[in-house]
C-alpha cells in the first residue's frame, strides 16, 4: 500500500467527537444561504447539465465548484457556460479512488461557514434551500440520507433524449446513503473512505431526524451505463490491483444483465 494510502487509513480508524458545548447548537451565522457544492468530474459533459439544473432548482443560491481530473470531452466548457467554477487536477490519466478521497475531505476547507454538498457528478442530493435553513435553525450539522439507484430508460449515450428529473423508477442502495451534505462551521472534518461509502466526521454532530434522498443517477440508459463502464474500466487497471473498484467491467453482457435486472425489480415513486 502506498504511504498515502497508509496514511488514509490510519486516519479513517480515529474516532472522536469535539463536545457539543465547543460549538454551540443554537449558532446561527449571519447568512443562512451560504451552500457551497463540490462536484468531482471526468468526462461528464452528459450529466453536468443535468446536475446543475438539479442542484440550481433545490438550491438556487449555491456556489458549484467542479474539480475536474483533466477531461477529454468538452465538461470544462460545459461546466463554465453554466456558471461553475472549475479546478483542474491530475491523475496522470488514471481512475485514482485515492486521490479522490484525498479530495473529497478537503477541497471544502477553504470553505469557513455554511452548507457543504461534497458529491460525484451522478449524486443528486435532495434537500431544498428552505429545510437546509430549517435543519440549521434546529442544530443539525450533518443531513441523514438514503440513497436509491435511479433507474432510467435513455436509449443514447448522451441521454439527451430524456431529462433525469424526470426519472422515478429506483431502487434501494444503502452504499449510496452517504453524508454527502453537513454543516461546515461544525464540522472539522468528515474522514471520508472509498467512494465515500463510510465517513467518521469530527466536530459537533447531530444528524437530522429527516431523511432525504440520494438520487444516483448512474443506470439511466442501457448505452450510456455501458460507455460508462467500458471507459471506466479502461482507467482502472491500478485500482483493480487493489481490489478497488472493482464493479466496472468492460463485459457488456455482464452490464446488460446489471441494467435489467435493475430495470426489473425497480419501484417507482
């Protein structure tokens, strides 16, 4: 294991809380509106649009800010004609879950008050500007989520022929139930794994006692889960010798059955 990677790991087994009295529950900073969204990106220039226009209809006053791992496609352009500000970084054109761990815990840093969405380009958290305010008001410093595999039915690698809000088919994921969405003047840190599957947040935690939803937007169309994946793969060979990330296949038979099976046992909302 890389000294990085040692060092990841020794960090993410700390477990610690600052006393609630360190930060006091009922603090209010002067503007309630401040939400800042962090969006890890490669290649997504079929999604961007699709997630700004999420995150601009749940939280319209929010700040993007798109770390992009040196994109091939026109995400970068994309991204700033939307309003996003980008940050380029490099992975010396491989899938490093690595250094997007690294990222994930502290690209918001810079960040002093107000509310952090730390998410991947498909990760549509659902909570709206109004309960972010109330959740605040309340306390809260982290917001509870359940995730659900979306399940869509575009039939182009682009999905341009849908629009994702529209998609209600899903189905449970509990591996997307991240916290995705805290409090930054509370928080010192979230200690984010792999994937930000599991996290050990330091600071004042208190979780809302709503639940809302993770929208991962990944199975929207058979074409585009297999492009996805075929270029995913290509770009995890070292990861795959760590046995990380190891769900990206270039078998498409193997993508095909996922998609389907998805398709089929899916609900609706």
């Amino acid at each position: 294991m890389s000294s990085w990677a040692n060092k990841y790991s020794q960090r993410s087994q700390r477990s610690q809380h600052i006393p609630p009295n360190h930060i006091p529950p009922n603090h209010i900073p002067p503007n309630l509106h401040q939400i800042n969204v962090f969006l890890l990106c490669y290649n997504e220039s079929a999604l961007i649009p699709h997630t700004v226009k999420h995150y601009k209809k749940y939280v319209p006053s929010c700040k993007i800010t798109i770390y992009d791992n040196e994109s091939t496609d026109n995400s970068v352009e994309i991204a700033k004609s939307l309003g996003c500000d980008v940050v380029s970084w490099s992975s010396n054109n491989t899938f490093n879950e690595f250094l997007q761990v690294h990222l994930r815990n502290t690209v918001w840093k810079k960040i002093q008050s107000g509310w952090i969405i730390m998410a991947d380009m498909d990760e549509f958290v659902c909570v709206t500007e109004n309960e972010l305010i109330e959740e605040q008001k309340s306390g809260v410093s982290i917001i509870t989520i359940s995730g659900k595999n979306m399940i869509g039915e575009s039939e182009t690698i682009d999905v341009t022929d849908i629009d994702l809000q529209d998609i209600n088919k899903y189905i449970d994921n509990s591996s997307e139930s991240k916290h995705l969405c805290f409090l930054r003047e509370k928080i010192k840190e979230m200690n984010y794994g792999l994937g930000s599957h599991t996290s050990n947040p330091v600071g004042y935690i208190k979780y809302s006692s709503k639940t809302y939803i993770n929208k991962h937007m990944e199975y929207v169309g058979l074409p585009f889960l297999i492009n996805k994946y075929i270029k995913r793969y290509e770009r995890c060979d070292e990861m795959r010798k760590k046995n990380i990330n190891i769900h990206y296949t270039n078998d498409i038979d193997e993508i095909k059955n996922r998609y389907t099976t998805s398709l089929v046992e899916s609900k609706s909302f």
